[in-house]
C-alpha cells in the first residue's frame, strides 16, 4: 500500500472535499490526531488519554520512561495495529469456502455439520443433534453452505464488513466479535425454531459484523444513513413471506454483535480490558444457558 511521507498531506484531495488521512490519501479521515492535528482513519487511530493520536506521535512518544507496550499503537478498542489488518477476515473466508468445496466433494457432510435440534434423518434411524450431545453442530454450521449464491452473499458481507472492524479492533478481538456473533445465532435458532428443522450459514455471524459496525461507525461520528440503509434491505430480507431463511439466526448475530461491539469501543481505557473480557464472557454465558435450557426441554 502506498503511502505518504509523515509530514505531508494529501495535495490531490480537493480543498472543499472531504479530509483524507495522511498515511492513506483513499481513506476519509474520521477524526484528528490530538498531539499535530493532522487527520487519521481508523486504521491509524491510536487511542490516547484523551482522544486519538497517529501512529509517528506514539513513535515519538518512545524512550520516555514507559513500557514497550505503552508507546506501541493502538486500535480504537485498544487491540494491536497489525500489518495485515485482514488477516483474520481472510482466514474466515478460507475456512467458509474449504468447508464449501468439501461439501460439493461429499454433499453428505450436510447432515453431519448442520444445525439440527433433536431428529432422525430416516425412519428408524438413530436420533441426531445438539439435544443428543452433538455440540460442534452450534460452530460447524457456522461455516456450511449449500448453494453458490448463498456463500457468496455472506462472504462478500464478510470481506466488505470484515476488513475495517478487524482493523478498528485488532485480530483477537474481531476474532471473539464473530465467533459469539455466530454462536448467539445458532443459539437463538436452536430455541426458537422446530427441533426437526436444520439451518446452516455464516449469516448469525456476518449480521454480528453489521451491528459492530454500527456502533463503530457512531462512535467515529460517521454517516449512519449507509449502514441503516443496509440493515434495513437485510431485516427486509431476513423476514420476506416466502420463508426459507432462520431470522432467529440472524437476529440473534445482530443483538450480540451490537451488545459486544459497545463493550468494546465504548469501555474506558482505564477498564478497557475488564469490560471487554467482561462484555465476551457474558455473551458466551447467555448462549451456553440457552442452549442448556433447550437441550433439557427436549430430551
């Protein structure tokens, strides 16, 4: 990626367009170092005691009698500024279309990976399930699809998505924002739907991705018409009268999404690790009792 020396701006950009960020002319700037002023994306915010800084005033910062740890850059939710800023969302995507390829190699993994209640498959046949001990169907469905239309609107959403919040949150906590954003999914769609109904899909997951984004993007003071936009064309979507997709998914990635998104943007720095840790560890608790709470209904 190319990029500016430190002490110039961006000469191309129009005077009465909008401020772009001096280390990325192609990214809109969302806020201003407090230390020089000059303006950053959320790729180059460093949160600071108060406001942001960019990364060469943190590097200036160093030799002052602090930790390694404390002068090295941040992301806004305190996680550390990568090289790759999309090397989780990458690997996601890899996973989700292995899992793909491996179907269309052997369409009979469908029934062994996806989410399912408490059913038999044939008459007479062995009960299957999350009731009958098989947890791994509440993760493994995460990453199954059937259809190529079906995939590729939820890694297009993934990679779209994906890329900024991995960047604004750092890899491990992108990593704990989808993983439970999913699981929330499954869990909601293991109590609310029939027991004999399966369901598969990254969709509980990628709709976490459009909460988180929602609140990062109001965070940042951005334009929430966009991201309102797509969240109502998605709920549209997600409750049309012809059926055939799990809403309890899809609501269920949504609220968790958001709920841990504001834990993670919004916790104090002094606190921010507590919150945070916090914020997943609640999340993971609702869902396991959920699923709890459903197993023992049905068994």
């Amino acid at each position: 990626m190319d990029q500016q020396p430190p002490g110039e701006q961006n000469a191309s950009a129009p005077v009465d367009g909008p401020v772009t960020c001096y280390r990325h002319p192609g990214r809109e700037a969302g806020v201003r170092c407090t230390r020089c002023d000059r303006p950053i994306c959320p790729d180059c915010m460093v949160s600071a005691s108060v406001g942001f800084q960019c990364p060469d005033c943190v590097r200036q910062e160093s030799g002052t009698g602090h930790s390694p740890a404390a002068s090295r850059p941040r992301t806004i939710a305190g996680g550390s500024v990568a090289a790759d800023p999309r090397l989780i969302t990458k690997i996601l995507l890899g996973i989700n279309i292995a899992v793909f390829v491996a179907v269309l190699a052997n369409s009979a993994l469908v029934n062994d990976l996806e989410l399912l209640g408490r059913a038999n498959f044939y008459y007479g046949g062995p009960l299957e399930g999350i009731a009958e001990g098989q947890w791994y169907r509440l993760v493994t469905s995460m990453f199954l699809h059937e259809a190529v239309w079906h995939i590729a609107f939820n890694m297009m959403g993934l990679w779209w998505l994906g890329g900024p919040l991995e960047a604004a949150l750092g890899r491990a906590r992108f990593l704990a924002l989808y993983m439970l954003s999913g699981l929330a999914g499954s869990a909601l769609t293991y109590w609310l739907a029939a027991p004999n109904q399966p369901s598969l899909g990254a969709s509980g997951a990628i709709f976490g991705l459009l909460g988180a984004t929602a609140v990062l993007m109001r965070r940042l003071n951005y334009d929430m018409r966009p991201v309102f936009a797509l969240l109502a064309i998605n709920l549209i979507i997600t409750f049309n009268p012809w059926g055939g997709i799990a809403w309890q998914a899809h609501v269920g990635g949504l609220v968790a999404g958001t709920l841990i998104a504001i834990g993670m943007v919004h916790a104090p720095r002094e606190r921010r690790n507590l919150v945070q840790y916090g914020t997943c560890a609640v999340a993971l608790v609702a869902v396991v009792l959920i699923v709890v709470l459903r197993t023992a209904s049905l068994t």
